[in-house]
C-alpha cells in the first residue's frame, strides 16, 4: 500500500512549517534515507528524508507552500505498479503567496454573528481594515479594530450600533455614543425608536487601548511614505518570545567592570601557538570565546545560579549550556555550547565558528539552538560600551557584553590605565535573585581577570 510522508515536527514546538523545496519529482525512485525535500521553520532549513523505499507517486503540498501543518501529507511513495490514490492523503493546502499580508493584530477581532460563532474576516486593499458577516440578514458589518476592541471592553454589542463611517463602518466615536447612550448592550433586546429626537448625553472617557491598531498606527503616516514589509516567522517568534519574556519574566540587573589586561595577555599567547595548516592557524581564540568559558565555569562555582524556573519546581542543571546570540539576516538565533564547562577554549572557539556559518545559512538543527541555561549577548564588536539583555526562556539569567576600551582606575591609590568591559547581568528574580546573581557575576569577574583559573 502507498506511504504517506507526513510534514514532520522538527521541534517539540513546532505546529506548521513552509515548504521550501522539493529534491525529487513525481515518478523519481528513492530509497529510506534519501532527502526528498527541504522545511523552513521560523530559524532553520531542514531536511526531509524518505521513511521508505519506492516511486514518488505524488506531491500533495508544491514547493512554496507556507503554514503547512505537523503531520500534514506532503507527498505519496509507492511501489513499483502500484496507485497512488488509494492512500488516505488529505488534499494538498494552496500555496501562500510570497509577500502575503501580515495577519491582524490582537484587536481585529470578529464580531459575532446572531446566534454565535464568529464569520470570517474580509480585509481592505490596504490589509488591516477588516469586515464580518452580521446580523442573520447576512450583511457584511465593517467597523474599525479599534472600535471593535473598545466594544469589547464597555459590553457593546456592535450589530446594534449604526456606523457614521465609510460604507457604514463603526468608529470609535460611534462606539463612545452608543456607550454614553447607554444603547448597543451585549445580549439587551433593542431599544425601541423614540417618538422624538432624544439629546445624547457627552461621551464618557474611553480608556486607551492596551496597544495601538494598525489603523491607528497608519494615520500617523502619511500614505505613500513608507513601504509595508509582512513580517516572517522569524521576526513574529522573536517578537511573541522577547514580549512575553518581559511581560512575564521579572527582571533584575547587576553591572560589573572587569579589566581584560590579563585576559588579552593570555589570548595572545595561545593564538600564537597554534599550528598553521595550509597557511591558516588551526584556532583563533577570541575574548567572547573566554566569555563563553568564564560563564561556564562561573555556573559551576555557583550552582544555585545555574537553575530554570518552572511553576511546580526549580531545575537545578548539571551541565553549563551556554547559549550564544548569533545575529543573523532578519533576526538572531542562540545556538548553544553544551558542557561548555568541559571543553577547551579552542574547541568552543571551532565550535562558534561553525554555528555561526550555519545559522547564517539557516543549518542550524533545533536541538543545537533550544535548551541551554543561560546566555551570552556580546555587542562589543560594534562599540557598544554597555547595555542590558532580554532573558531568553527557559534561560533564567544572560550576560550582555559591551567593548573593551582604555580608560582610567586606580591602583594602589594612583591613576593608572587599564582595559575594562562592562557587563551587565540580567536575570530572573524568581529563580536569581539580587545577592545570588550578584555572587555569580563576581565569580565571573574573577575568572576574567584571572583568566589562568580557566585553564586548570
């Protein structure tokens, strides 16, 4: 019987993925093993093996597809001679277009029809004005997405509300009439006619939204002054993931000068003992390669530190698993060095270098990029002196690195000059709080300026 090649989860999390492209065609032999297909997720490009041997009978998702769902069919192997359609293959979904609009934000919701379920939305040329079906009459009910969100919070039922807007589309003012008007409740029959005109009521204060809408957004600007770019799934996880993380991690930090003299002393020393292969030295250490080293060990001095917060318990790691902040075109992705407190300096130097080349080419497996317990943000190599880093969950602390520059300390009680670098500590107050992260940042900054302490 013909095998179904299901959309694979490439991650724990991962729910949809983009089809990228098809390594095979239809009538093409292939064998258990043989990649057949590439999968975008919202970090990397992956590969997608044959589970059997046959013909590739049929493609049932076309290269380009986007949001395609886990465990969805993409695709028909059969053998020699046999049909391909007495698989159970669900028909393939339409391709998404290339540039497709972004989808609405938070506030354009649908309105509910009469008798509940919610209809589909129908967009403007402009992508954010959105209309829903109505009342049962089947007329479309335009109204703005700021409109529907303060409905929304006064109890408002927008079908009972008459738009002064374009078309009969609601706006905000209509909505702050009706409220003062005490008319258009959720769920109370509809006021009768008046015999007469009746005086409205000044509107009362409406409490400003949580966020603006597109559409508020938009009348700031003047049309045809900016270019509309859609966001892609990577830009949408960054954005949900750093949002949430200051929504709903507390943050606190510590900043600390450390003097790098010591540190750049011993860099040079190694750097000029490696061998040189084919005119290239075998390693190049570099000062985050130390970063890394030094939070990975500073981690083991201080074990209380290197935890991940959940509700039910706290997870106290073994292991230092350092993740890396690696910028990339359209975003940044945080490949992690496992047992980081375990390997040389020079294998996490070779080891950075071939996570970066990877990400930047979106190679990057999911299992080298999730996990880890804390992280390193360096932006010292665009002379940022310092700054301060979001956490990245589950991580409960990350270290933001500013550039090494000359200035001015004293030294028994004489001026004298001195390579320092700020970091600054952020970490999670439920599972690090002020004095342990304070303690953790201090054993980092011992082994810094006392770099020797690495090595043995």
């Amino acid at each position: 019987m013909p095998t179904n090649i299901l959309m694979p989860a490439l991650s724990p999390t991962m729910e949809k993925g983009n089809l990228a492209k098809w390594l095979k065609a239809v009538g093409d032999t292939v064998k258990a093993g043989d990649v057949i297909a590439e999968i975008e997720t919202d970090k990397a490009t992956m590969e997608v093996e044959a589970v059997d041997e046959g013909v590739l009978a049929a493609i049932l998702v076309p290269a380009g597809s986007q949001d395609v769902a886990v465990n969805t069919p993409i695709a028909v192997i059969a053998a020699e001679g046999e049909d391909a359609t007495a698989s159970a293959a669900a028909p393939a979904p339409k391709a998404a277009p290339a540039a497709a609009p972004s989808p609405p934000l938070a506030g354009e919701v649908a309105a509910p029809a009469v008798g509940g379920g919610a209809s589909p939305q129908a967009k403007t040329s402009s992508g954010f004005d959105s209309g829903n079906a109505g009342a049962a009459s089947g007329e479309r009910l335009f109204a703005s997405p700021l409109a529907r969100r303060v409905a929304k919070e006064k109890g408002l039922d927008l079908t009972k509300i008459a738009g002064s807007g374009p078309r009969g589309r609601i706006v905000l003012k209509d909505v702050e009439t009706a409220a003062a008007a005490g008319t258009a409740v959720a769920g109370a029959p509809a006021a009768p006619i008046a015999a007469g005109p009746k005086p409205v009521a000044a509107a009362a204060p409406v409490a400003p939204p949580t966020g603006a809408s597109d559409e508020t957004i938009l009348k700031m600007f003047e049309p045809g002054s900016y270019e509309t770019i859609p966001h892609d799934g990577m830009r949408k996880t960054i954005a949900k993931r750093l949002m949430e993380s200051k929504l709903t991690v507390p943050h606190f930090y510590l900043t600390v000068d450390t003097e790098l003299d010591a540190l750049l002393a011993l860099r040079e020393q190694i750097n000029a003992a490696a061998a040189v292969k084919d005119g290239k030295p075998a390693y190049k250490v570099s000062v985050n390669d130390f970063v890394i080293k030094a939070m990975a060990v500073a981690l083991q001095r201080v074990p209380d530190a290197n935890v991940t917060w959940t509700d039910g318990a706290m997870l106290k790691h073994r292991h230092s698993d350092v993740g890396v902040a690696v910028s990339i075109p359209g975003g940044l992705i945080t490949p992690v060095v496992r047992r980081a407190e375990q390997k040389t300096l020079t294998a996490i130097s070779n080891e950075m270098k071939d996570f970066a080349a990877r990400a930047k080419a979106r190679k990057l497996k999911p299992e080298e990029y999730q996990g880890g317990s804390t992280a390193v943000s360096n932006l010292g190599m665009f002379g940022i002196k310092d700054f301060a880093a979001i956490i990245n969950p589950p991580h409960a602390t990350i270290l933001a690195v500013g550039a090494g520059e000359k200035r001015v300390v004293v030294k028994a009680g004489a001026p004298a000059v001195a390579t320092v670098m700020t970091v600054t500590l952020s970490t999670d107050h439920r599972a690090v709080d002020g004095a342990l992260g304070a303690e953790f940042l201090a054993a980092f900054k011992q082994l810094i300026e006392n770099p020797m302490g690495m090595l043995v």
